[in-house]
C-alpha cells in the first residue's frame, strides 16, 4: 500500500480544527450558547440584518440547521425575522436590542478567549499559516472547478 505524502497534514488539520472546537465550544457553552447560536449572533452582529441564505453562506452553520437554531434564538428574544421588502419569499433576520446587548458582551469576551491561543504566534507566522490555508482551500476550490 502506498503512504500518501498529504496524510500526515490532513491528519493534523483535522485534529486542529477538533482541538480549536473543543476549546472554543467550551468557552462559548460557558456564555449560555451554542456554537451555533454564537455563530448567527458573531454574524449578525453590527449589520443590519440579512437574508437567510447570506446567513447561511456567512456562518458554518448547514441550511438544514439554521432554520431551528433561529427558532430558538426568536424565542429568546435574541433575533427577529422580517419578510424580505424586495422578494416575499426571502426572510430577513436581525438581532434584536437583546442580541445586540448580547452580542456586545460575549463576542468581545470570546476574542479575548480565543487571543490566548495565537499568543505565541508572532505577526509573521499568523501571517504564514494564513497564507498556507488559503493556498490549500484554494487547491480544493480548483479541484471542484476542474476535476480531472
């Protein structure tokens, strides 16, 4: 069996992105909301709103998952849904001065939370690992363009 000279890097961006989740997920349980509700609220929040589908393109968050955590956070009282003036179908979604107040008090707090993290990062390396994942999202933004 041949060893692929990629395994061991896809190995750790997958546990990476396990260990960023997990050490996120907490601080974020510990604010009263999902990763989920976290992710609609850090969007919406300082916009004025936007359509579902924007939402939905902006968040990591599946079409299918959406429409409930948005229930659930209309009847906390955190967002509101509005129809779209320009098309009936589309549904506008935006906090509510609840979410606002929300959004300012946790968003600020998990920054600082996550900041520990990069603190052994100097400017250069962020900058170099930035520009290594770009280029590896890229690959696979081309491979779905032209597969071969």
């Amino acid at each position: 069996m041949v060893k692929e000279r990629f395994l061991p890097v896809l190995r750790e961006l997958a546990r990476c992105y396990q260990a960023f989740e997990l050490h996120s997920g907490r601080h974020i349980r510990s604010l009263g909301l999902t990763s989920a509700q976290f992710d609609i609220i850090a969007t919406l929040g300082n916009t004025p709103g936007m359509c579902c589908g924007e939402l939905g393109e902006k968040t990591l968050i599946t079409k299918g998952t959406l429409t409930g955590v948005i229930d659930r956070l209309e009847s906390k009282a955190l967002v509101e849904r509005e129809t779209a003036l320009h098309d009936r179908r589309s549904v506008f979604v935006k906090l509510t001065p609840a979410g606002e107040q929300l959004f300012e008090q946790v968003f600020p707090a998990h920054l600082a939370f996550i900041r520990q993290g990069f603190a052994s990062f100097t400017d250069d390396e962020l900058s170099a690992i930035q520009n290594m994942l770009i280029r590896l999202r890229e690959a696979f933004i081309q491979e779905e363009k032209d597969p071969s």
